[in-house]
C-alpha cells in the first residue's frame, strides 16, 4: 500500500541520515583537503543509490559501513586499553606516616622523592623506591615478565605496580610517579603506536593511488557499457556504485596497525620494550644475532674459580697476600679475589707502600716484603716466569679465565719468585645455553660473539655457551665493521649490547637490543628493544612473536586483497549487489580484527 511504502522510505531515509552524519561531514572534510578516502567513496555510493531509487540499500550501506567504523573503533580501543591496563597496575594511593605518627593515604601523585610509604603484605608497589626495612619476595611480573618472585632486603629496589609477598616493607621514594619505571613503560609503548611499520606505509602509499582509481574505474563502468553498447545507464550505475562499496579499504588500512599494537602490547606484557612497529617487523625478520659477551652471555660478575698453589705455599696465605694488594684497586678483578678472601673468612692487612703498575698489575709491601699481583707479562718481567709457571699459565689460559699471579718481587739480592695463580672467570648467565638454543628454534642463522676479551678467552666462553661463532681482541669501532658485515651477510641483524658502550654497534644493527634495563633510563631511551630483565630467552620470544605479527600482516593484508578482487568480478559480472558488498568487507574487516587481536592472548 501507498502509506507503507512512504512508511518504508521514511525509515530508510531516517537511517540513511542516521548513519550519514558520520560519513557525510568526514567526506566533505576530505574533498576540502583535496583527498580521496573511504568516506568519500561510502558518500558517492549512498547517494547514487538513493539517485537510482535503491533506498533501501542507502540505507543498509550506511548503516553497514558504520558498523565496519564501530569495530575499526572498538579493535583501537581494545589494544589500547590493554596498554593503559598497564598502568593501572600502580595504586592510586600510598599509606605514608603523618607527624603525629598515623598512617594516612595519599595520593602517589603528591609523593616527594624522599617520602617513606608503608607497602603492606599482599597489596602493590605504589612507586619506585629502595626498601628502608623490611624482607620479603616482590612479583616482579608486570615488569619484567617473569613468573618467580624475587627476593627483597633494605637496599634493594622494588618498582611499582610489583606485588609485595609475606612481609610489610617501607620504601623510600627514589622516582615521582610520572617517572616510574611502568610509567615509562607504557608512555614508551604509546609512543610506539605512532610510528608506522614498513607495511603499513606501504599500505598507505597504495590506498593514496587506489582510491582515485577506483574512482575512474567506476565512473567508466557507468558509462562506456551504457554509451558504446547502449545498454541500460540504470544498470551499470549501480554496477558502478557497488565497484565504490567493495573498493572501501576499511579491511586493508586497519589490518596493519591492529596488528602492531596488538604485538608490542604482547611483548610489553612479557617484559620486552618495542620502540615501534617498524622494528616489531624487523624482530620478526631477523637472521643473525651478534652478542656482546660482559653482562650479556657472561653474568658480568668476575669471580675466583680456583687457586693453583706454586712452591708449596697453601691457597690460604696465597689469597690473604693477593687481597692485602688487591684491597687498594677498583678493577673488577681484583675485587674478585677481595671478595674470595672474605667468603673464605681470610685474615688480611692492607699492604703498604702499594703501587699500581698500569696492564701489568700492582704491587705492596707485606710484613716488610715486597709482593706483588699481576698478569702473564708482569710476571715475565720480573723474572719470575719458570717453565712450571708458563705451562699452568697457559693452562689457565686455555680454558678461558683471565688470572692473577701472586709472588715475591725481587729485592735485596732475592729473585722473583711466583708463589701461585688465582683464575678467575666471569661465569655464563643460566639461561645462556637454554636461551641460544630457543634463538636457533626460532630460525636465527647465525648468533656471532663480538668481545674485547682476548681471543682464547672469547673462544671457550662461545663453546661453553654453544655460541656459533667468538671474535675476540675487538675495539667498539671494530665491532660495528663486524655487524655492517653480518647485515651485508644476512640483511636483518640484531646486536645485544648494554645500550651505552656498544652504542655504534646497536645503531648498525637493524635491532639494537638492551639488556637489563629495568631501572636504567639510558638502556630504554637508546635501544630499540629491551629487555627488562636480564634474560635472553625474552630475545627468543620476541623474535617468535615477531614473526607471528609479520604473517598476521600478510594474511590480513593478502585476504583483504583477496575478497576486494572476488567481488570486484562479481560487481561487474552483476551479481553483487550494494547490501552484498558492504557486508562482504565489513565481514572481511571484523575478520582481520579479530585475527589480529590474537596475539594479545597469552
């Protein structure tokens, strides 16, 4: 009947102008900048439909296409809250101690660094502090992503949004909250978002030429068929219009950026800092992995592994004379044998008259004698390197550790006499091998070690640890002509260093990589990665993950394409029509959504 059909399009024409108010006023916006986008061409379709009497399919395009917006909107947003969720790990509030002694709640954000807040058993860090008193095992997972909770004493530092564990702890505040360690975590995170990956550029770049060509090609197929065939204008205008609703690239913009947010969030989560999509693509195409070997495959932390007794002297009176020197120095390794002293409960005296010899070692007085504590060519230079002391010399060095030779130095007619050797070794992190292994699984090539540590040194550290290939004796210059060569080799390269003094070598790698960079500023502001836990095998998990993101991209990317093509053919064969279209590519765009947000799972 009449007044239902006017009822009909009364409603279609309500839901045209519904749906319309966000295309329409975003179309016009885009034609005054001169631009081509998806609301432009959903304008051009609705209108047109409702030109050639399809009102019912304006109105089911309108409200199609904001739907397919909806979820574009809702997919943003899910990947969003899933980083701000980070944040909210952090109490608002902190129970300081007021002057009449009362715990009362502030809020975190009026703390002074300096505050002393009450952190009670089982609730979380309010901020970022060193504990005053207190004992107790911290769950550092928001952080640093691993499971087992780390033990706590005064001194330590504990960061927020970490959960305290059996004990009440009071904390100093070392960092406003705006500046903690998860604050930065997701700020850095954010700010990743913005930076576009290599795909999504691409996609950008194509959609800049693909939509003024779908334009074209519709204005063509509504007027050549009708013009040279004299066939019905009123068909091949609708033909035309539904070319326009399957070209909308609402599938193909919004399968990268889902994608990537959704991955750096995942490795957040883990404990791996991803500056931006770009290098989320390149973590997922590496090929070769160069490693520096202090603090990185080695713990960092020299320490005596035996003491060879020359002469007959005991290790005892071998290690006191070797501290007495050693107590004067700051070099690593002569900490190492003060510090052997003091777990073996040695008595010793610092040594008098002490003297540091610049790459030799050093020497003092003790009990009025003169010693000394030096290298292999200290020890040739006084004379006190027999052929017994060159074999266990070189036996030291075959294995790998640096050494300390303790002895008498010549004086009053007295030779040089070596009275014993202190190897020390810089022991491998325990989940080096594990974590080399699960690179290899992950498909790395090569992994390549890249030290300053003399060759032989270098050699049976990489054996131990089952590292491909060692390169020893190399200055921070040398090391970035190694990486140039491995990218050369193998195109995408990362390099593991400590993010300052391997800074030349991260910058040449298509991955700079930083270990251990919870609580370290410059670690997190100059690499590309990193890791906050010192822990390798996140490199692993972050290269698997990569590469989960890079066939996610393809997928979504290729699939897009794919249905654009399918019903391409099928708009000008006629067998589309409007209402098919849009469903086709908002079906196909919740598809890439919902594909993509797999990899926030886990």
């Amino acid at each position: 009947m009449p007044s239902q059909t006017w009822l009909a399009t009364g409603c279609f024409l309500l839901a045209t102008i519904s749906g319309g108010l966000l295309v329409f006023p975003a179309a016009w916006k885009a034609l005054r900048a001169r631009r081509l986008d998806m609301n432009v061409l959903m304008a051009v379709a609705v209108t047109g439909a409702w030109l050639i009497g399809q009102g019912e399919e304006a109105a089911s395009v309108v409200f199609l296409f904001a739907l397919s917006e909806l979820l574009e909107s809702w997919s943003a947003g899910r990947a969003r809250r899933a980083i701000a969720s980070l944040l909210k790990l952090s109490p608002e509030t902190a129970l300081v101690t007021d002057s009449s002694g009362k715990q009362v709640e502030r809020p975190v954000g009026e703390l002074e660094v300096g505050t002393e807040v009450l952190v009670k058993s089982g609730s979380r860090v309010p901020v970022d502090g060193v504990i005053v008193t207190g004992n107790s095992a911290i769950n550092q997972a928001p952080i640093t992503g691993e499971s087992v909770p780390v033990e706590k004493q005064p001194g330590d530092q504990v960061f927020a949004g970490t959960i305290n564990g059996e004990s009440s702890l009071t904390v100093k505040v070392t960092k406003l909250a705006g500046d903690s360690t998860l604050a930065r975590i997701v700020r850095l995170v954010e700010e990743a978002e913005g930076q576009k990956a290599p795909t999504q550029r691409f996609v950008d770049r194509f959609a800049s030429y693909y939509t003024p060509a779908v334009f074209v090609a519709a204005l063509l197929v509504a007027t050549i068929p009708p013009l040279l065939f004299q066939q019905s204008w009123t068909d091949w205008l609708y033909r035309s219009l539904v070319l326009l609703v399957i070209a909308c690239p609402c599938a193909l913009v919004i399968a990268t950026p889902v994608s990537i947010v959704s991955g750096l969030t995942a490795l957040a989560r883990r404990g791996v800092l991803v500056k931006g999509g770009a290098y989320l693509e390149a973590i997922g195409k590496l090929r070769a992995l160069a490693v520096d070997k202090t603090g990185t495959i080695t713990q960092g932390r020299p320490q005596v592994v035996r003491i060879v007794s020359l002469q007959g002297v005991s290790e005892y009176e071998i290690l006191a004379k070797a501290a007495a020197i050693d107590t004067h120095s700051e070099h690593p390794l002569a900490k190492a044998v003060v510090d052997e002293a003091e777990k073996r409960d040695v008595i010793f005296t610092p040594a008098l008259d002490y003297t540091s010899r610049t790459g030799r070692g050093a020497e003092g007085r003790i009990g009025g004698h003169p010693f000394f504590v030096g290298n292999h060519r200290m020890t040739h230079e006084l004379g006190a390197c027999t052929e017994e002391v060159k074999a266990r010399l070189a036996e030291v060095e075959s294995a790998g550790l640096s050494l300390a030779v303790v002895g008498h130095m010549p004086h009053d007619g007295c030779s040089a006499q070596a009275l014993g050797i202190i190897a020390i070794g810089d022991a491998l992190r325990p989940e080096t091998r594990e974590a080399l292994r699960l690179l290899h699984d992950a498909g790395l090539e090569k992994v390549v070690m890249l030290s300053g540590d003399n060759q032989r040194t270098a050699s049976a550290i990489a054996q131990k640890a089952g590292i491909d290939e060692a390169i020893g004796d190399l200055l921070p210059d040398q090391k970035v002509e190694h990486v140039k060569a491995l990218v050369i080799k193998h195109r995408y390269v990362g390099m593991i260093g400590d993010g300052v003094n391997d800074a030349p070598a991260l910058a040449v790698a298509s991955v700079g990589i930083a270990m251990g960079a919870i609580g370290s500023d410059t670690a997190i502001e100059t690499a590309d990665m990193t890791l906050m836990k010192d822990d390798l095998t996140k490199v692993a998990e972050a290269i698997v993950l990569g590469r989960r993101t890079v066939r996610i991209i393809q997928f979504n990317v290729a699939f897009a394409l794919a249905i654009k093509a399918i019903f391409l053919v099928l708009a000008l064969m006629g067998h589309a029509s409007l209402w098919m279209a849009i469903v086709a590519d908002t079906g196909a765009t919740l598809l890439v959504i919902l594909n993509a947000l797999r990899l926030l799972r886990n």
